[in-house]
C-alpha cells in the first residue's frame, strides 16, 4: 500500500447526490441542439428545435407548436430610434443565427447552477421584489408606476449600461414590471428588461432578460427559459445574452426597446425588443389575475443590498449616476406607454415615482415631444448621504 493513499478524502455522499440532482436538472432544461454556436462572451448557445424547447414541457403545451405573433399595438411611433439600438453580440459577432425551425437558448452550466444557494433557487428572484416598501427585504428601487385602472400592456426605451455590482449574491437591473393581483401571495408580474446578475451568469456584462410569477416570487415563475413558461418564438434572439454596444459615461448612448401587449384575440402575453424582433410570449393560462389585465405598470430600476460588509452596498444602479447629472452621464427610460383595451399604446397619466432609499439611487422625470414621458434614475449606493 503507497504512502498517497492514506490521504484520500472520503467521498462526500452528499456532493455526489448533488451533482447527480444538477446532472438531471440539467438534462430537463438544456435540450438536445442541432448547432451550437459560441458567443464572446463565452457563453454557449444551443439551437434548439422549438417545439422542443422548456416550454412545451407544460403539461398545458405538450405537443403544440409556438403560436404566430398577433397585430401589434397601434399608434406606434414612426420617429422612435434616435438613439441606437443595443443588440445582443453573439449575433453581430459570430454573423452566426439557429437554422429554421430552431430557437436560440443559452446553455445552463454546473457552474451556473452551483453558483445558487440550491436548484430550487436557480434562476428565481429570491423573495418578491415589487413591494413598494423600505422593509429591509433587501431590494431597492427608483420606478415610475401607474395604477388604478386596466391595463394591457407597456412600452418604454430602456437606456444600457453596465453598472457595477459589487457582491455575487446581488445585481442590478432595469426593467418594466406589468403587474397584476395584490401584493400578498396572489401577486401575478411579468417582467423584462436588462440585468447584471454575477450571481445567474458568472459575469458582469448587461443582459437581456424575462420573469414571470403568478404568487409573489415563491413557487412559481423563473427567468428567461429555466422552466417551462415563456414560449419563444424569435429565431435571432437568446434570452439570458449580453447586450452589446453599452452607453459609457460623457459618450455614445445606446437603448433597447420593450414592449409587452396582451393579445386581444387569444389573450397571451407578447413581448417585442426593438422595433419589430418579436421574442415570444407567456401563455395566460400561466397566471390568475394577468389572465384578464394588469393593474399596475412599473419601469425603473432595482438593485439588491445584501449589506454584506456591514454597510450600504456599492452596487450601482443605471449607470451609477444620479438622476440630475442627465443624459449621457445618468441612465434613463424614454418613450414611456401603456396599452389600453382596445390595442392602443398611449401616454402615461397619473403617475407616480418612488425611489425607496433616494440618497442611494434616485429619479427625475419629464416630458417632450420627442422623449415623450421619459425618466432618468439610478446612482452610485454607498456614498456620504448613503452609509
């Protein structure tokens, strides 16, 4: 008997009972590709066919196919892309896009999933985010909300930057909220946006991605494709990429634009990035109030302050700066509307903005002719007035 063996570890029975879980969890959610393409970011994407994709695991959606996209809202703006649009890099990049009949979708990682606290927490908001309180959950935010009537839908240019976010368990991102319920556990949202998340994707980089719950972030819901949900339909987009060009401070701006509309006619929820990339939809049978409308619209931003270090975190949010600095210094959101009834995109009216811990991140809005209702929000966290 060598000398080496006396140090072998014993196998640790739980890590292997785990890996096994993360093995099969992620055999449910990766499906098989027809071409696999490497973005620089290093993420791999995954071709996949569609009607094979997560969400036709449902036992709602099982043997059905991605339904057509419907008319889009009407009154869209002609003179809308002043600014340029952000627009994912594995495309640009690579001059590489999924064959027909086949979605884009990243790949899941051990490494991703080891990165959460538990699979049952993988890919999930932890605990409900859209609270408007300052209840110490964590989560602070700089919104704009409109409340009080019906809503169906919402559509705004969300400004890209990449802000810093300075613990794993943390990010930053900047999203509409289309809400429905109270904010008990029957909170039904659906969400979209950017977000910088070290925590889902390893890195730092700006992402494009989606949320849905149907009871306040506990049982149900996910990001982007980590379970069955979302039905993408777009053949050019990979939900959970970074978005690339990036705005940098006192230079060029760039900016997505997002909508969500409910469908008149069957009553689904669609999401659109840019001007005309239709990226799928979330079935309505997903939800319980969202089934018939929203009830409360919301666009800004959000940042998580684990306090780890016994203070205020450094976590930025927007692009780090303050409202009042302004444009090409201050991230902002422009072009803000909701959808009515009768499929019209129209002008926000009473609003109302909230910026939670406002010496941490805060908001300004306005209005003009070409902006229409826009905002600029964000800021630094941790400074004098922020300890």
């Amino acid at each position: 008997m060598s000398n080496s063996d006396h140090h072998m570890q014993p196998v640790n029975q739980t890590q292997i009972l785990n890996l096994k879980k993360i093995t099969s969890y992620l055999n449910k959610i990766n499906k098989p590709p027809l071409k696999t393409i490497k973005s620089p970011e290093g993420d791999i994407i995954d071709c996949v066919l569609s009607h094979l994709q997560p969400a036709f695991d449902h036992p709602l959606l099982k043997g059905q196919k991605p339904l057509d996209p419907p008319e889009l809202p009407k009154n869209r703006n002609k003179s809308e892309t002043v600014i340029v649009e952000g627009i994912q890099s594995w495309i640009l990049d690579s001059g590489k896009s999924c064959p027909k009949g086949s979605i884009p979708i990243r790949r899941t990682t051990h490494e991703d999933v080891l990165r959460a606290s538990s699979i049952q927490k993988f890919g999930r908001k932890i605990h409900g985010n859209v609270k408007r309180d300052t209840s110490g959950s964590g989560h602070e935010h700089a919104v704009v909300f409109v409340n009080g009537e019906q809503y169906y839908g919402a559509k705004a240019n969300i400004n890209v930057w990449m802000p810093r976010v300075t613990s794993a368990y943390e990010f930053s991102l900047s999203q509409i909220w289309v809400i429905s319920g109270s904010f008990g556990d029957d909170l039904n949202t659906i969400e979209a946006g950017w977000q910088v998340s070290p925590e889902l994707y390893g890195d730092n980089y700006p992402r494009f991605f989606t949320y849905w719950t149907t009871d306040a972030y506990q049982a149900t819901g996910c990001y982007n494709l980590l379970c069955s949900g979302f039905v993408q339909t777009n053949t050019k987009i990979a939900i959970g990429a970074a978005i690339s060009p990036r705005s940098t401070y006192n230079n060029k701006q760039f900016d997505i634009g997002v909508m969500v509309w409910k469908d008149p006619k069957h009553g689904h929820w669609w999401l659109e990035l840019g001007s005309g990339l239709i990226v799928g939809y979330w079935p309505d049978f997903l939800f319980s109030h969202l089934r018939s409308h929203a009830s409360m619209v919301q666009f800004g931003g959000e940042i998580v302050n684990t306090r780890s270090s016994g203070y205020h975190t450094s976590t930025e949010m927007g692009s780090g700066h303050f409202a009042e600095e302004g444009f090409g210094k201050a991230s902002y959101f422009r072009n803000l509307q909701v959808v009515d009834w009768d499929n019209n995109l129209l002008p926000l009216t009473n609003l109302h903005l909230l910026a939670d811990h406002s010496n941490c991140y805060d908001i300004r809005e306005g209005q003009n002719n070409v902006w229409g209702t826009y905002f600029y929000y964000g800021g630094p966290g941790k400074n004098v007035r922020c300890p």
